[in-house]
C-alpha cells in the first residue's frame, strides 16, 4: 500500500473518489457532503491532497482546505474504498494528511466536522479535541460545503450552532498538551448516540438534558 501527496498523474481517480463518498453517504445515512469529480481535481491539481493505492487500485483518499487567510486547515473527504476496510487504513491516510498540514500550515489550527465515530477517535488519537461550532472557522466558504449534506436543515434551524456533526481541533499552540490527556473509549460513542438522540428526536431523556452534557462532555484537566 502506498500513501502519498497526489499529484497530476493522479487526476483519473477523481470519478471513483467522488462515487465512493456518496456511496458511503447513502450507506451511512448520516451527512457526508458530496465532492463532484471536478472538485476533487481542483484539490489535487493544488497539491492538496493524500492517495492510498494498492499498486494502482484506488484505496483510499483525504484533502485540505483552508480557510480565514490560512488560519484554519481542515481535512475533508475522507474516504476509504470499499474494498480495504477495517484494515487501518483510514488511520493512516487520516496520519499523512495531518502531518503533511503542519508542515505545509504550521501556524494553523487544523479542525474538522464530522458524523462518523471512526474518524472522531483517529482525530482524538492526534490530538484533536472536540469544539462547539462557535470556535471554528467563521469563513462562510466553510459552511458553504454543508449544502449539499442531507442534514443541512438541521444546521439551519440551529443557527449553525450545532447539528449531528461533531467538530473538532488540533491547535499548535497546545502541542504539549495533548500526550498528557486522558482517552475514555466511550466518550465519544456517547456524544454521538446525545446528538442522534436531539436531533433524530429520539430519546426524550437524554434531550432535556443536552445542554448540560454536550459541552463539557470531552473537556480534560491538564495533569
């Protein structure tokens, strides 16, 4: 398995990148935005973006946008082909992406939104911790992305404060922090199943109290 920075040569990939996200949306059947075939070459052609390839067999796929001049880096798209899952493979292309971001934006605070419990737990492993909306990125171009997700309305209707994905971040500026925090395996199986239980209305126990357990739920104490 190979794992690099795509380039030009790796243009033909873009119609099965693209058809593998909304596939795994369907399946899911939670918000995956959609990525057509001319934006994920748009990424690419950019020096942008990390492949996985089993000699020349898509595997799997990641790329980076930046918002607000550069001071925030986000890691979207992340995809693993049907074929090579549950191998770790989204581990790693989740790795090379992210260290290939702060080399590329070392001043940035790297963040990302999503549904998926898989990808929270890589990103907490990096040193990700989950945020409220409010402290990422205010950059309309951002949430522009979000339109095309099946939960939009929900968004909407929030104030764009909060929906069924969950954000979180890496900031350079806490490096030294994030060897010290503690990891429980079922925090963040328990955010998800909270914001499912508001949003999907299911549940009427746990909704009445979301507010006092959503927000603090992941937060950790420096040792």
């Amino acid at each position: 398995m190979e794992i690099v920075i795509a380039t030009n040569k790796h243009i033909k990939y873009a119609e099965i990148i693209s058809e593998t996200i909304d596939i795994s949306a369907q399946d899911r059947g939670t918000g995956i935005a959609k990525r057509t075939p001319d934006y994920i070459k748009t990424k690419i052609n950019n020096g942008n973006a990390v492949i996985a390839l089993d000699g020349k067999r898509f595997a799997g796929f990641c790329y980076i946008e930046t918002f607000s001049n550069k001071s925030y880096v986000v890691h979207s798209g992340l995809i693993v082909h049907f074929d090579y899952r549950k191998q770790g493979l989204a581990k790693k292309i989740k790795t090379k992406v992210f260290e290939y971001s702060k080399n590329k934006y070392p001043k940035a605070k790297v963040f990302g939104i999503t549904t998926g419990l898989a990808v929270m737990k890589i990103n907490y492993s990096l040193g990700y911790k989950p945020v409220t909306f409010s402290e990422i990125t205010d950059d309309p171009d951002f949430w522009k992305g979000c339109q095309t997700c099946k939960n939009y309305d929900v968004l909407k209707r929030t104030d764009q404060k909060m929906c069924l994905c969950t954000g979180m971040m890496y900031d350079p500026k806490h490096e030294d922090e994030i060897k010290d925090h503690p990891y429980d395996k079922n925090i963040l199986s328990r955010l998800k199943r909270i914001k499912q239980s508001l949003f999907l209305n299911k549940g009427k126990k746990e909704n009445s109290n979301i507010k006092n357990t959503l927000l603090p739920l992941f937060y950790w104490k420096k040792n």
